[in-house]
C-alpha cells in the first residue's frame, strides 16, 4: 500500500478515494493495511441508511437529500447497491444514471456496488467502503439498499439513521406491516404521497406502531376520566413522533413526492432530530459499539472459514465420512463437532500447523 494514496486519501481527492474504495472492495493487496490506517479517522459521518421495495423512489429521494446536505457546504458520500449483473458480475449502475444531477458535484462521491450474492440488501464490503468514505472526511454518508424486500436488515446494523420508504402501490397494509425490515426502521417515509391510497398507508403505519409500542394506554388513567378519541393508536404514535424525548423515539411517518421534493425538507428536519436523539440517550455510541462488535465477529467467521476449507486434509477427511453419512451411521452435527474438534488439535484453527 503507497503511502502517498493514504496521505491523498485523507486529503479527501476523489481520486483517491475512488482507489481506496476499489481497494477494498475488491480485496486487492494492502486492503487491510488501508483499513488499519482509516480507523483512527472513522466516526465523525453521520451514515444514513435508506431502504425499502423497488420502485419505491429510493434513488430519488437519495439525490435529493444529497443535494440537500450539498446546499449546506457539507461534503455528501453515496453508496448505491445495485443488483448483481448475471453476465458480468458486477453493479448495472442504474442508480449512478437516476443520481445525475450530483454526481459531478465536487463535494459528492458516489459509488454503486454489486450484491455479488450477498444476502440482506447490501454489498459484503459496503461497511468497509463505508469507513473510507467516513476516514476522507466524507460528512453524511448516505447508503441506498438493493430493494430486496422484509430481508433487507443488513441496513440497521450499518446506519446511524434507517429509513424505510414505501409507496401506496406496495401491497397490501397488512402484508407491509409484517415484521422484518418494519422494525428496523427509525422512520418511515411513504413517497409517491399524491397517488391513490398514500393517507391509508400512512394510517396503517402509524396505527401498527401505537400498537407495537403500547402508545394506546400510556397514561391513560386507572378509572374514570378516559377520552376515548386519545385511545386511538395512530393518533397517539403521530403524537409521540412529534414529541422531542431524550429517552423515548417514535418513528415518524412522513409523506413526500420525489418527482416535486415535497416533504424533503421535512424529511431531512426528522434526520436531525434522530441523530440529536442518539446522542443524547446514548443510543449512538451503543450502536456504533455493537457494529465494532459484529465487525470483529464477522472477520473472525470469514477467517476461520477460509483457514478450515482451504485445508486438504480437512476436505480429505470430510469425503471420507460421506459414506457413513449415507448410511445413516452418524449426523452432519455430529460430524461437524468431530472436524472442529480434529482441526483444533491440528491446529488448523489456531495456526499452529505450521
């Protein structure tokens, strides 16, 4: 790894940035040196994660909050996971065309990555890509998911901020309020707001989190007294969404029209307010703790499981205990157990086998 791209890198050049970035996707060599030097510098942007279906506006919304962050002197990174490509393998970059308008901004850098077959809505080194853009002085970091659907919750354990966008076209109310990428979400945005069912959408959001949230009894007194028009839980959630507590968030549900900007700026204000919330209960600090956590398990996962299966003794003794798995003679449990335990006394594992 030159020296000189890391000194550049910090500098802020796109140039280098843009190297560094494919360093570490790609895994060239010196990546990991790359990523020891940028650690020192990470945590100073605000990473910001935006999901939901496709069709529901992302990109838009995206280059809007961009130019957004861009008209207050901020310096803006985007992060785009594209689908795979089944010929080439790579990103299609539709979202780098529907982001045009920014992308030759001096202070944005914008970077589409394939999924590559990664799970969860997000590229496998997008967290990685991430830390570089935060260690070259990149402010808001806003990362935009492939579109997968409920599996997308890769998103909340990267973003600082996760919202999830939807529009009244995506399906039926009770199959989008199932459980899954629902509960990620620190705020809820129905785009497409001028299109036929955006009010129920909206209603139905806030009315599953006055129920999620226990928002329908809370102080509501013991006897008598009780209005019952308070007792209804979208009402009580909006209520809750506009309150500012330091030890409480609910997620607000706000309603925009991508194709006008209308509700960007409401929209970026309920950012704000998010990030002021982590900061002062705290949660910001636990959450980027616990993604220091899981990076470290994480590598710790891909390590080990390339030291195992790069083993020919241990694929050798692997095929020599199919046939007793056939036979029913043993379980694929049991036989795991009895490789780990193989490959620690080995030193496999361990890197003690010389």
């Amino acid at each position: 790894m030159k020296p000189t791209l890391i000194s550049e890198l910090f500098e802020g050049r796109k140039v280098a940035i843009a190297r560094a970035v494919s360093t570490v996707e790609d895994r060239r060599a010196g990546w990991e040196q790359l990523l020891a030097a940028c650690h020192p510098r990470v945590g100073q942007a605000r990473r910001v994660g935006i999901t939901g279906p496709p069709g529901a506006g992302k990109s838009t919304l995206t280059t809007l909050l961009a130019e957004q962050y861009l008209a207050q002197g901020l310096r803006v990174g985007v992060v785009a996971v594209d689908p795979t490509s089944p010929f080439t393998g790579g990103a299609l970059l539709g979202d780098r065309v529907r982001m045009e308008r920014v992308a030759l901004h001096e202070n944005v850098f914008i970077r589409s990555m394939a999924t590559r077959g990664s799970l969860g809505g997000l590229a496998a080194a997008t967290r990685e890509v991430c830390d570089v853009l935060d260690a070259a002085g990149i402010q808001r970091i806003l990362v935009e998911t492939v579109g997968v659907g409920q599996s997308e919750l890769d998103i909340a354990r990267l973003a600082d901020t996760s919202a999830v966008v939807l529009v009244p076209e995506s399906g039926d109310s009770i199959q989008t309020l199932k459980a899954g990428v629902m509960e990620i979400a620190d705020l809820f945005v129905v785009n497409k707001a001028d299109r036929p069912g955006a009010d129920r959408l909206r209603n139905d959001i806030e009315l599953m989190l006055g129920l999620r949230t226990g928002a329908t009894m809370k102080d509501v007194p013991a006897h008598h007294g009780v209005d019952l028009k308070r007792l209804n839980p979208a009402r009580l959630a909006r209520e809750a969404a506009r309150q500012a507590l330091s030890d409480r968030w609910t997620p607000p549900v706000l309603r925009t029209i991508g194709s006008t900007g209308e509700g960007v700026s409401e929209l970026l204000d309920a950012l704000e307010r998010h990030f002021g919330y982590l900061e002062k209960s705290g949660t910001l600090q636990s959450r980027r703790r616990a993604r220091l956590r899981e990076r470290v398990v994480d590598a710790v996962e891909q390590r080990l499981r390339s030291r195992l299966w790069r083993d020919a003794a241990i694929n050798e003794w692997l095929e020599g205990r199919l046939p007793a798995l056939e036979r029913g003679e043993t379980t694929p449990l049991a036989e795991a157990d009895a490789l780990i335990t193989r490959s620690v006394a080995a030193g496999t594992l361990t890197g003690n086998n010389g």
